[in-house]
C-alpha cells in the first residue's frame, strides 16, 4: 500500500460501494479525494451526487455529461459490428467503463492527482476494464483498488460501515442486488439474483413493462441508417443520445430486451446476471436487417467470423488495445454501403422485422423471383451442385473401398 498519496480521483456513483470508498480513502490514505461521476444516461440517480460526495469527505466533485460521446463513440461502433458476448449480451456495461476511466484519468491530469481509484469488486470484470485502461493512458498511474485492499469483504460488512458513518446508501437488505444504469442498458447482479434458479421480482425492472403488462396493441415504426449508424426514427433526425433514448422508450414500452443470463467473467468465474437493453435490442436487429440488403456476402461471412473475438475483447476490457482498433478499422469499412431503412413491428416482449429497404440494395428481384425470369438459368446449378459435391463423392468411394 503506497501511502504517499495527497490525491485521488475516484470513479464515484452514489452506490453503497462508492459511497464507502470515498470514506475508506480520506480515511485510510489521509488524502483529498475527487469524486467523479459520469454521466452516461442514468437519469434521477446523478440527482443527489454532488450533494451526497461533498457530504461523505469529497473535495470536489466532476458531474460530466459523457451521453453523446458514450453513444456515438462506443455505443455505434459496438452496434456497426451487431457484437454480443457468448450470444446474448450487448456489452452495456463493458463499452461504458472505458469511457469512464478515459476521463477520470483526464480529470487526474488536470487535478495533478496522484492517483484513481474505482469501485470494482476482486472478482468482477470491472476492475480489468477500469485498469488496463488506466494504464493503456498513463503506465505509471497509481491505481488503488479497495475492494483488494481492505477487510470490507462483503456488501453487509459495508452497509454496516456507511451506517457507521452516517453514509446514506441505496442499497438495503431487502433489495441487497446491486445494479448498473447508462443509456444502452441497466445491469442487475448480486443478491437473491446469486441463486441461478431464482426467478427475478418483477419490482425491480426499470426500463422496461413486463410483457404481459404491454399494451394489447402492436407497434410499428421505422429506423434510418447510414453507414452503418442510426439517424433518424420515423424520420425524425435525433442526435445520437437521443436516438438512443427514443429507442429505450418505444421498447420499454413494449416490454423489449430484458435478459437473464449465467455468463463466464474475464477472471474465471460463472456470474448470473439479468439485463435491460431495450433499445440496444431494437437497434441491433434493425442494423441487421439494413445490412441483409446492403452488404456483400463474403464480407458480411469473414466481419461476422471475427465478431466473437471483437466482443470478447470488449468484454475483458481491451477497448483501447492495438488488436480492437484494428478490428474496428475493418468492421467500419464494411459499414460503407449499410444505408437505408428497416421497418419493425414491437409487440408483447417481441420484435420483428417486418421491412427493408435500401438505396445501395444488392437484391435483385430479376434474380431472386420464382417467377419466369431470363437473367439467370437454372440448368448452370448442375454443375456447380457436382462440383460442390466432388470430395464428398471421394470420400463415399474411399470408405467403400477401405470396406471391400
């Protein structure tokens, strides 16, 4: 433990975790701390920050509206490549910290701190994705993780302590699961939410009605596109938070994109965790659709072949590492020609794409009908079907050979 440190700058939210590292430090480093919180879209929650820093020992506190920066820089270029990690999740939390510890460690610079701190448990993915961009910034930065340093071992053991100190915390013993809010997404973990076969309380959700609660009703509406990106819903033009945030709003609506999954973190460890991405869901399938008419085939083949490791690398928290930024430079040359508009249909849970519809179109209907056409001849299939079938005919004869 380095003791000589005057400053720090600690990634702070207001939750039980923060709340008490905030203390923790002034406490056990005999330093000045600044509190910053990012704002990425959590709404209400930001409200009492500032307040609740100054209260518990912050000598400053940074509020920065990150919203646009965090969907047009993070959030569109993940979408650009429709990443989801082991099949369901859409990174919410994992293309958030990056952004977040970029400006904490600007904010460090200019505050001649000589430290950061973050809020993420030993076990989590957190803490890699808070560091290794910490370190990809600045490779001499003191970094202080409390949650491996000091003796708090659980979330009981801090509640204990906030109330020691007379640190107000959302989190009770009756909802003990914490959770994690921006404008992609709000993550659940933790609590009765540890327990696999636990079904989650529905009181919990925020972003989205159940689907049973959604209106009787479906709804249609239509998203715009150009290279590879959103701009406008139901041709209404929207800044990129704001797009974002219209497509939270039409799917919450709609009971869209709440998820349950057991994933396997970066460290090792499986991690049951349940998610709304309502918008981020919608989104996703629109760019899809858009992308069925517009991209080439073999292109689209060998961008979704890499996609798995794309995401991964997100996922562990390589967001600024050579290999990503390389991945990214090819996945945002495919997005070129991703222009046009896909129409979807939201209803009870569910959403489909109902249309497309692109100016840089690659279907052909003189090719693609079933109808008489003159553009392509049905016969020249013979052969290619043969000469597709020629190893495989070798090996049936081999087999039978081997037999005889």
């Amino acid at each position: 433990m380095n003791k000589n440190i005057n400053k720090v700058v600690l990634a702070y939210s207001g939750g039980l975790d923060t709340s008490v590292i905030l203390k923790w430090l002034i406490e056990t480093y005999d330093c000045e701390v600044i509190a910053f919180a990012a704002d990425l879209g959590q709404g209400e929650e930001l409200a009492p920050v500032e307040k609740k820093a100054k209260k518990t020992g912050a000598c400053a506190v940074y509020i920065d509206d990150l919203k646009e920066t965090f969907v047009k820089d993070y959030v569109f270029p993940v979408f650009r490549a429709n990443a989801v990690y082991e099949g369901q999740y859409l990174l919410g939390t994992s293309i958030a910290r990056p952004l977040i510890a970029k400006r904490q460690m600007e904010i460090a610079a200019a505050e001649g701190a000589d430290a950061v701190s973050h809020g993420a448990t030993g076990k989590g993915n957190d803490q890699v994705r808070f560091e290794l961009t910490y370190y990809a910034i600045d490779p001499n930065i003191c970094v202080i993780a409390p949650w491996r340093e000091w003796d708090l071992n659980s979330r009981t053991a801090l509640m204990s302590f906030a109330k020691k100190h007379g640190i107000e915390v959302p989190t009770t013993k009756a909802k003990p699961y914490s959770s994690d809010r921006n404008l992609l997404h709000i993550s659940y973990e933790g609590g009765i939410l540890e327990d696999p076969w636990a079904t989650p309380p529905e009181d919990m959700f925020t972003l989205s009605v159940s689907p049973e609660e959604a209106p009787d009703e479906p709804e249609f509406m239509e998203i715009d596109f150009k290279c590879g990106d959103p701009v406008a819903v139901n041709g209404n033009p929207l800044s990129p938070a704001n797009l974002l945030a219209e497509l939270n709003r039409l799917g919450g609506k709609h009971g869209i994109g709440r998820i349950d999954l057991v994933e396997n973190r970066f460290v090792g460890m499986k991690s049951r965790g349940v998610y709304e991405t309502p918008g981020g869901t919608i989104l996703r399938l629109a760019h899809m659709a858009v992308e069925s008419l517009a991209m080439d085939r073999e292109v689209m083949h060998l961008r979704d072949s890499l996609v798995p490791k794309y995401a991964e690398l997100i996922y562990n928290g390589f967001w600024f590492s050579p290999e990503r930024r390389l991945l990214q430079k090819m996945i945002d040359e495919t997005q070129k020609k991703v222009a046009g508009t896909a129409r979807l249909k939201l209803y009870k849970g569910s959403c489909m794409v109902v249309g497309r519809k692109s100016e840089n179109s690659l279907y052909n209907l003189d090719f693609a009908t079933f109808e008489d056409d003159s553009v392509y001849r049905q016969a020249d299939a013979d052969g290619f079907i043969r000469l597709n079938a020629l190893r495989l005919k070798i090996l049936n004869l081999m087999k039978r050979s081997a037999v005889s």
